[in-house]
C-alpha cells in the first residue's frame, strides 16, 4: 500500500484531522497535536534565540563602556537591538503557535495520519505496514517526538513536512510526531495497533541516552 499524500484544506475536512471520514472496519486509536510551548524550543529554538539576543545586547552594553561611556550612552547602543529581538522572537513564537494549532496527528488501527502546513494544508497517509521503526525522543514533562522510519521506495519532501520530520534526515526522510504530550503512551498505543496490523510482535524498547544532547531516546523497533 502506497503513501497517499492528499492536498486538503481542514476548513472542509468531513472528519478532523482526516482527508475523508474512516471506513467502517477502522476505527480511531489516538489524535492529538504539538505542545506549542514544546514545539518551539524543540523545533523553533526560541530559547536558543533568545540566549543569542540577550548575549548581543550584553555585548553592546559592554563595549561602549570599556571604552569609558556613561551607561546612558551604552544603553543607547541597544536600541535597535531590542526592537529586532522583540520583533524576531515574537515572529519565531506565532509560527510556532500557527504551526501546533493547525498541525494534526491522528493514528488509527490501520495508518498514521499527518495533517501539516499552515497556510496550504497538506495530509500524509502512512500505512502501519509500512512503518519500520518508531524512535522516541523524550523531551521532558512528559512530552517528546516519535520519529517513523518507513519501508519501501516511497519518499516525501522534507520541506513538505517540516517540522514533522526529524531534523538532518534530508534524502530519506523520517515523518515525526513533534512535541506531544504523553509521548509514551501514544508510542504504546502506536506499538499496539502495529502488531495488530501486521501480526507480528514488536520488539522490546531499548532505552539510550544521548550524552551530547543530554536527552533519553527510547527506540523501538517494529519488525
């Protein structure tokens, strides 16, 4: 079974977060959709932003007075600093906030649905089948990103997907479920409708820790 990818515009979705309403013998396991909060430091690096805004406007503080200016003048020299940092971060933060409001992940006892895009919305249909593999990025507070490796040939755009896609995967692209909450307990129930699916048992989670990020990924493998 192929992956569908279906151009359709949630204004006029005859089910949420679906492209068409679910047959009689599918039924609906777990919908949900991006913390905003999440999404924008995990995907969005609004906290490293703002690190690098407040690291800027120290600089510029400092700098007028080694050079013996009183600190009126030195806080003079941020003034175009902060209406940029303001203006950037706030973009940064409504995009993020756009991006959970009309980002829909929807798993069922037979696909994984992905409604992405904010002003053209775009859905992907991915088969349980066709599914390889789940990683688990735990984020903290209970949230975290499952990533699906697929099976096959079939490919998707990573600029189609973004930011439900796992980052630096550019030729074989890894769709996401980016910054849910209860992220392992949606991974149990994607687990479990898997092996419903295709009858066979998934593997035992192995659970790893990522020195350089400091995070827990947890993977497991479906086949």
């Amino acid at each position: 079974m192929p992956i569908d990818n279906l151009g359709h515009e949630h204004e006029f979705e005859p089910q949420y977060g679906l492209p068409e309403r679910l047959p009689r013998d599918e039924y609906l396991v777990w919908q949900g959709s991006p913390d905003v909060n999440t999404l924008a430091v995990t995907a969005f690096h609004i906290r490293k932003l703002t690190l690098y805004f407040l690291a800027l406007v120290a600089v510029c503080v400092w700098l007028p007075l080694q050079r013996g200016a009183d600190i009126m003048t030195a806080l003079d020299a941020v003034k175009w600093v902060l209406p940029l940092a303001a203006l950037t971060l706030a973009t940064i933060w409504a995009l993020a906030f756009m991006t959970a409001r009309t980002t829909v992940y929807t798993i069922t006892n037979k696909r994984v649905v992905l409604r992405v895009g904010i002003v053209l919305t775009v859905t992907f249909n991915l088969p349980l089948k066709q599914i390889a593999s789940a990683d688990i990025r735990d984020l903290g507070d209970r949230f975290g990103d499952i990533t699906l490796a697929l099976k096959g040939s079939d490919r998707i755009a990573w600029i189609h997907l973004w930011p439900s896609v796992r980052a630096w995967r550019i030729r074989k692209t890894e769709p996401t479920l980016r910054a849910i909450p209860d992220a392992n307990a949606v991974a149990a129930k994607l687990r479990d409708a898997w092996t419903h699916t295709t009858g066979l048992p998934a593997n035992a989670a192995v659970e790893t820790v990522d020195k350089q990020r400091g995070v827990t990924n947890l993977q497991v493998n479906l086949t």
